[in-house]
C-alpha cells in the first residue's frame, strides 16, 4: 500500500448561505457533512449527501454545488 499524502486539510462551517463553487483541482476532496444535506456534482454525477455521511470528490474532474448551503 503506497503511503497517503495530505495536500490541504481544513474545516469549512456554513452560515446557511451561498452555494460551492464550480471547479477542477488536482487533487482528492474528502467532504464529512455534519448537519443538512450537500447537494453536490462532480462529472456526470449528481449526490445528496445526508448528516453524518462523506463524499470523495476525485482529482480532475469538474465538481460544484448543486443548491445553496441549508
């Protein structure tokens, strides 16, 4: 098993407002929803991601928000 590197870390708390930004980065995004639902795509996908659950977004590929944060 190759080790892990860790690029970015960080918390990222919303105040009920705006939406994630469409973008492509080089690198994965593990997302940890700890209350409402993420609305999110990434490529052809859509999800709905619950409290208490993760999504892994992958390197390059496009990503963004699908509703406002709530």
């Amino acid at each position: 098993m190759e080790p892990v590197e860790f690029i970015h870390a960080g918390r990222f708390v919303s105040r009920g407002r705006g939406r994630h930004g469409i973008r492509i980065i080089d690198s994965y995004e593990l997302i940890f929803v700890q209350s409402g639902t993420l609305e999110m795509f990434e490529a052809e996908r859509n999800y709905a991601v619950p409290a208490g659950s993760f999504l892994l977004l992958h390197p390059g590929l496009r990503h963004g928000g699908l509703s406002a944060y709530g």
